[in-house]
C-alpha cells in the first residue's frame, strides 16, 4: 500500500461525512495529488452509471471532485433499498441476485475479501484515499458485520476524523459517545474531532472542545459553519426548501412528487441553483397546488411508489394538474407511472393500473439497462417545445421497457415518440413528457433551453468546497493527515 489514507466517520447518518469527504477529495487534488474516493459500502438508491455498471452517487461525485474517472471499486457495495426489509445488492457494478436473497449479517463475510481487494487496488494506485463511513462507526449491535467503518480504516490504517452535526443538538455527547465505544485500537485512528452545521458565535463553544479534548486526547480541528448553499447533491434525502437561488424572485415553482423510494433525487440539485426557481418537495395534494411544474421522478419500486401516490390521493392531485395545462414531467419510473400500465411477468416490480396520462405500457424485463447515454430531442410540443433539437447528455438505469399502447394508438390517441429507441415520449396536447433519460437538468444545454439560465458547474462547486475547509480547519490539520508537514 503506497496511498495515505484519510476517512470521514459521522456520529450519525446526515452529519456531513459525504460533502466533507468530496471536500478532501478536491482539497488534496489541487496539490497535483493522485486522490481517490472509497466507500466500502453504500445504501443509497442514487446511483450513477460508470464503464463496469453502477455505484453509489455520493462516491461518483467525489470521484469527479478528485480528478479521477469513476469506477466501480469505489464503492464495491452498493444496496439499493426497494422495501423497508429488502433491498437490491450490487457488487462491483452489478445486480448480484444470490447476495441479495442473502442475509444481511451473513452477507458480509462473503463479500469483504472483494471490498478489500478493491480498496488495496486503490491504495496501489493513488497518493491519497479518502474514505467515507456509513452512519456511526459505534453500532455495538451491527460491529460484528460492520465493514463499512472500522474495519475499512484499520485494514488501510487510515488517518480519520470524526464529524458531528452540531444543528441537532448534543454534539459533545455524540462524539465522547462514539469515542467511548471505540475498541482501543480503532480509538487510535480518531486524530481530529470536527463540528459541522454551527450557527452562531463559536466562541460560544468554548470550553467545550477543551474539556472533551481532555476526556479523550483527540483535539477538535474544525468548526464548520452552517452553509445551506454549497451546491452538491444530498445523498441521503430530499434536500431543504428553505430558499430560492440567489435570493431573488420566485418566476417558476417546480414541485417534485417525494414518494417513499425515489431515486436519484440528486440529479435534480441544478434546478436549485437556477435563478428565480423554487425547488419544492411534495408529499400530499395540497403541496402540489400553485406548482408550475409536476415532477414525477424515478422509483427504486414503482407499482410500490405509485401505490402511495394514489393512497395520497396525488393520482388526482397531478391529473388535475395536467388537465389544467400543467407541464408534467416523468423520469425513469416516473414515466412509467404516467403510461397505462405496468406489467410484471418475472416479479421484478409488480403490475399495477398507471396514471393514463400517456398512452403508453411499461413492461418489466429480467435484463437490467445500465448505460450512459447521448440523444437528441425531436420536435416537441406546447410546454416542452424550448426541448426540439437539444442535445442531451445523461444515463439510464431501467428494467422496464416502454412503448405505445397499441390499442389506444389504433383509436387515435398516439404517443408521440420525441427521442429515439423509446427513450422519451409526449402527449398530443404537449404538457406530458416522459424519459428514462436520468441526468436532464445537469446538462446546460437543457437549462439553457428551458430557463435562459445556467447554474454553477460541477467544477466551481467542488473548488468552493474545497476552500471552504481550507478556511475552517485548524492550519495545518489538513496536511497532517497524509502526513505532509
């Protein structure tokens, strides 16, 4: 092993360990570094397309703020939840049906000697790792079967901070908590305590960080101050909706439908960034009311998601809305919602009725798409019509496949395919658009197009992130850590 090695471990999920560890990521690539992210494991249902198949979001992101190409041995687990009890396991960028029939305490054990190989690859190859934990790293009923924590920094002896979200309260006793539950040896590895999300006076803290410092010998390197603004996705759950970008004038509100298992929900953090567009979350019918847009996104259990819309009674909230004139827009499972029905004949998803706001059928295959993918808008109509002729760029991560209900078609009332090879299809009035086309908004072609706008790229995000812990970590901790004076 040649790299250094520096990890991210949170005192509870949410305290900041995925942008902290893109941060690092950055922060060490601009000193002409070889920097690579790892996260042994990952349950996230934000998922990005790489060359060997798919891996979590949050690890795609950093690898793209390392300067590195993303692979799947970055994130060599990856779970997918598609039930509060089940959940799909890709190993190495691929749906492995075994693992995922498999006993999640027994399921470890076979897959840590390939984690392990993917993590020693990695630190054969890079100057620099930065690794991210999975909630607290003091789960005394999960240790035993815990990779993810741990067990990754001591196989790669890794330098790593403990980071806390102080917002919530209780944040010393989170973190001499899970100090104090460390085994000696792990306890070793912790050299810096940071406080993330502070509002406030931090000299307020005082004598806080020294009285814990005096508990347990590790310093507090970090405070960092609450930033709702960085512009990188949240991994976890839908982001706040507190704010519009840049402070200004609401001039479109784009309400997202955030049924229980929505999937990559983070391709939608452009539309944040966007000047004058309020980016809001709806959960019942009357979230959905004065919206401009309705945005069904993808599922990770569609007849499961569309289940809970129509329980919520949004079925009829989003019909009103497109029989209105309201512009609809469904992606990936969301599209499949907004077809005529969804036909399961392998127990992939499940059969249900769909929304019939267009006169398409979805039918579920054992085959999984997994691909990046370039396409071009056709002619589009109505709300959709700034679309015709952009060049898009984005993936695709789908079982279903979707086409015309022929039967409708044959009376009259045809889908209007608007990409090639089924990709994207409209309605005859022009206000529903349906793709499996993940990515849309990320692409400035597509802002361009249908808000004369741009919002900040990838680049200028990661670069902020990477000042931002320059500027608020102790001088010299940072360096320290890979073991540079």
């Amino acid at each position: 092993m040649s790299a250094k090695c520096v990890m991210v471990l949170g005192t509870t999920s949410g305290a900041g360990k995925s942008w902290l560890t893109t941060a690092l990521c950055r922060y060490y690539a601009r000193q002409g570094l070889k920097v690579a992210p790892f996260k042994a494991q990952n349950m996230s249902n934000n998922a990005r397309v790489v060359a060997q198949g798919e891996i979590g979001s949050a690890q795609y992101f950093q690898a793209l703020a390392a300067n590195a190409v993303p692979n799947v041995r970055m994130n060599p687990l990856l779970l997918k939840p598609e039930k509060d009890t089940q959940s799909q396991v890709v190993l190495m960028g691929q749906v492995n049906a075994e693992l995922s029939r498999m006993e999640w305490r027994g399921r470890s054990a076979s897959v840590w000697p390939v984690v392990a190989r993917a993590l020693d690859e990695l630190l054969e190859e890079n100057d620099v790792v930065v690794m991210e934990g999975a909630g607290s790293p003091a789960e005394i009923n999960l240790k035993a079967s815990d990779i993810v924590n741990m067990r990754s920094a001591q196989h790669a002896n890794a330098a790593c901070l403990l980071v806390t979200d102080i917002d919530r309260g209780g944040a010393f006793a989170h973190l001499y908590g899970t100090w104090a539950m460390l085994d000696e040896p792990e306890r070793k590895l912790i050299k810096g305590f940071v406080l993330n999300k502070f509002r406030g006076d931090a000299t307020l803290l005082a004598p806080g960080p020294q009285m814990l410092q005096g508990m347990t010998g590790i310093p507090t390197v970090a405070t960092l101050p609450m930033w709702w603004q960085h512009g990188l996705p949240e991994e976890d759950g839908v982001f706040d909706d507190r704010s519009v970008a840049g402070g200004g004038a609401v001039t479109r509100t784009v309400a997202v439908i955030a049924y229980p298992r929505i999937s990559n929900l983070d391709e939608f953090q452009p539309l944040k960034n966007v000047p004058g567009v309020r980016l809001k979350w709806v959960r019942s019918p009357a979230d959905l009311m004065g919206a401009d847009w309705a945005i069904l996104p993808g599922s990770k259990h569609t007849s499961g998601d569309l289940a809970w819309l129509r329980a919520q009674g949004l079925d009829q909230a989003v019909a009103a809305h497109a029989g209105r004139g309201g512009a609809v827009l469904g992606i990936c499972g969301g599209l499949q919602m907004l077809g005529e029905a969804l036909i399961d004949t392998h127990g992939i998803d499940g059969n249900a009725p769909g929304l019939g706001l267009l006169p398409v059928v979805t039918v579920f295959e054992e085959a999984k798409t997994v691909q990046h993918r370039q396409a071009v808008f056709m002619q589009l109509r109505g709300l959709w019509s700034g679309l015709s002729g952009v060049e898009v760029q984005g993936y695709e991560i789908h079982h279903g496949q979707t086409a015309p209900h022929s039967a409708m078609a044959a009376a009259g009332d045809v889908a209007h395919a608007v990409m090639p090879d089924g990709l994207a299809w409209q309605n005859g009035a022009g206000n529903v658009l349906g793709l499996y086309l993940h990515g849309m908004f990320e692409d400035p072609r597509v802002l361009k197009a249908l808000f004369g706008a741009a919002a900040p790229t990838l680049d200028s995000v990661f670069d902020g992130l990477a000042d931002y812990i320059g500027g608020h970590f102790a001088p010299g901790v940072l360096q320290s850590l890979i073991g540079a004076p």
